[in-house]
C-alpha cells in the first residue's frame, strides 16, 4: 500500500510517536512518503536514523518566506515531469483563492508526489490546514486526519472556519481517547468520522525490566518528564516534593527531564529552597537515557493541567513509564485517566491540586518494594496489551480503507 504522511514537524524529538508510527509502516511492507512543514531541532530519534527518515523527508511551505527554499525544488519537478506536474498545479489553483494562497498551493502540488497514494495521514491540525489540497490532487485516496489535540499555549487558535473547511473533504479521523474525541468534535469534527485509535508503542524499544529494583539508596525515587512549560504542571509537581520531604520527613529524590522556558523558574525554585542535594534538573535527554530514568524511578509524576485551549490527551509518557514498570501519579486532566492503568488511579489527583500531589506521594512513599513491583506489573501489563503499534497501525489501516473517500468529493 502507498502511504503518505504529513505533519507539522518531522522529524521531532518531541513527538516519538511519528517515528514509531511511520517504521511499522515500513516494516509491514508499505511504501512510505513523508512531508513536513518544519522540523524541531534536536538529536535524532535511532529511529529516524536507522530509517534515514530525516534525508527522505519532503519539506513543504508553511508560509510565502519558505518559497526561498521550496520554490527551486517545485520548479525543478516541473521541468522533469511537465506534463503530469502541470495537472496537479493546475488542479492546486482555484479562482476564488487569493495569488498568495494559489501560490503556495502551487509549490506543494508540486512538491507532493505525483502518484497517488493510497492512504493520507494528516497529523496536527494546523497541518491539516495547510494541506488543503489534498483532496483535489488525490480524487481516489483515502484521507485521514490524526488529531492530537488542541494547540499548545502560546500558539494562535485556528479560526473555525478554516478548520470546517480543512476537515470538510477528510474521510476519517482518529484521536487518542475518548476525552480528545469529544474535543475533536467541538472543532467540527463530524462525529460518525471519528475513531479513538491512540498512538503506539514498538514494545521491542521497551524491553520488559521484569526484574528491576525499587527504593534504591533506601529512599523513594520520583521522576517528572516533559517540556518545562505552562500547563505542565513542574513547579506544582516541585512543591509538593519540597511538602513531603521537608516538611513530613520523606526520603526521596527527584529527577526531571526536559527543557522549556520555565526552566529558570524552576533552577530559581531549588536554589531558594535549598532542593538542590535532593532534586537534579537533568534537562532535554534522548529517548534512551529517558528509558532508563524510568527504569530507575520509583514514582513517575505528571502534574498537568488544562492552560489555555490545551489539555493533555494521551500523555504519551505516562505509558512510557508504565513499560518501564514505574508507578505512575498524574493529574485527571483530558484523556489522562483513560490512559493510565486503573490501579494507579488510586494515587491520581485533580489537576492543579498541590494537596492532592501531596497525599498521593506521601501514601505511595509508604508502599514496600512488593506493593511498588506489584502497581508496576498491572502497569506493565495496562500499557502492553492497550499501545502495541502493531496492532494499532493494522487498526488504524483497516478503519480508513473501510471508510474509503466519500462520494460527495
């Protein structure tokens, strides 16, 4: 099957799960193309490299500055291959778009390949957007968008007429729990369109640490991860380590990976509160060293709230830790709860809730090793029976060919 794949950025350190997605592609035989409209900076996923997914990449225009870079390599498309290029420009342009719009639309008509796919996955909303031409270039294909959730503080809200008309021609859409579809439909999403699929994991990159220790160093080890930003919730999830270890006696330490720009803030907070002996702000890591700070966790911590129009949806390293048979304590924002193991709900709390945090970790802190090996089983089990990519692509592929194109297109 030919598969094409868009998404905002790519490749992204940030989002793992497009590399997991787009290698079971290809190790289950399809032909894979991918564009992007930018990429994050950062070091490469093995993934990606192991693929070269990063050289193979198609870079599309975002905005009329990227014409600098994108516009040679349309206008070199179009001398090799007038005739069939010319067609997909010319089915790109429409007369009631303005010359900004049509030109843009002309450079990625020509940058996208000519032959049709059999299946387009859109990931991002804003991607969707700007891959408005889709639908006139591939008549025949299957178009599917994944949403991932509404867009992160900081980052304009689509007008919802642009969102209406980008989701009008997609044939099927899939999110990541139950919480995010209904936010999927409050953008306009159809609702008989809509398909809860979540991302996955390749549980070969997870080997099962079966045998792994607890309360190293005779204290509990806590881990936050993720970009040190609103809505994160790193500074509620700081404090209410300071409250259990200075003031309730708790032995602990507290290891956060990820980088953002509250990343001052929080340093500030452990200087002032004399954390620094206990708390170690380790920064951005790559996606192996990240497997072994879960490995040697204890607890892992995910202190979200909703900011802004934002909210967590599948809370992707959540399941991480729980592969890595961590104890996970999060907040019940967005689709969180659905994504984390049942067991571990016990030790959950309201989203900003610091005195929530607080009991939760002081009531873990009292589980032995036994009690801590057994949550971190049930969590081990919860994450690989529900987020295996295997059986989530083969989903996926069979929901979207089952829908097919609509007829009214």
């Amino acid at each position: 099957m030919k598969i094409l794949t868009i998404a905002e950025h790519y490749p992204s350190p940030f989002k793992p799960y497009h590399d997991t997605q787009f290698e079971r592609f290809v190790l289950d035989g399809h032909e894979l193309t991918i564009c992007a409209f930018g990429y994050h900076e950062g070091e490469l996923n093995p993934v990606v490299q192991r693929h070269g997914f990063h050289r193979k990449t198609t870079y599309l225009p975002l905005t009329l500055k990227d014409l600098r870079s994108t516009a040679p390599r349309a206008f070199a498309a179009l001398v090799k291959h007038p005739s069939a290029c010319g067609k997909r420009i010319a089915a790109a342009v429409s007369a009631q778009a303005s010359w900004k719009r049509n030109l843009l639309d002309a450079v990625r008509a020509a940058l996208l390949p000519s032959e049709a796919p059999d299946l387009c996955i859109v990931h991002n909303l804003r991607a969707l957007i700007h891959a408005r031409v889709l639908r006139r270039l591939y008549p025949e294909a299957v178009i599917a968008f994944y949403y991932h959730g509404n867009e992160l503080p900081g980052v304009p809200t689509a007008d919802r007429e642009q969102v209406v008309q980008a989701l009008e021609p997609v044939d099927v859409i899939f999110t990541n729990t139950e919480n995010s579809k209904g936010k999927a439909i409050e953008r306009g999403c159809a609702p008989d369109k809509v398909y809860v699929c979540p991302v996955g994991f390749n549980l070969d990159d997870f080997p099962d640490p079966v045998d792994r220790a607890y309360l190293k160093g005779g204290r509990l080890n806590v881990l936050m991860a993720g970009r040190l930003a609103e809505g994160k919730g790193m500074l509620m999830g700081l404090r209410a380590f300071q409250e259990v270890t200075q003031e309730y006696g708790v032995v602990a330490n507290l290891r956060i990976v990820g980088d953002g720009p509250e990343r001052e803030q929080i340093s500030r907070f452990i200087r002032e509160n004399g954390l620094h002996a206990s708390v170690t702000l380790l920064g951005r890591q790559t996606q192996q060293r990240l497997l072994e700070e879960y490995r040697a966790a204890d607890v892992f911590v995910l202190p979200s709230m909703k900011a802004g129009n934002w909210e967590e949806n599948q809370a992707c390293v959540v399941q991480e830790a729980m592969l890595m048979r961590a104890v996970a304590l999060v907040s019940r924002t967005g689709g969180v709860p659905e994504s984390t193991a049942p067991e571990m709900l016990a030790y959950s709390f309201a989203p900003g809730d610091l005195a929530g945090l607080v009991d939760a970790l002081l009531r873990v802190s009292q589980l032995g090793e036994a009690e801590l090996r057994e949550l971190g089983a049930k969590g081990r089990a919860f994450a690989e029976q529900r987020y295996d990519i295997r059986r989530l692509n083969a989903e996926l592929i069979e929901i979207a060919m089952r829908c097919g194109p609509s007829r009214t297109h």
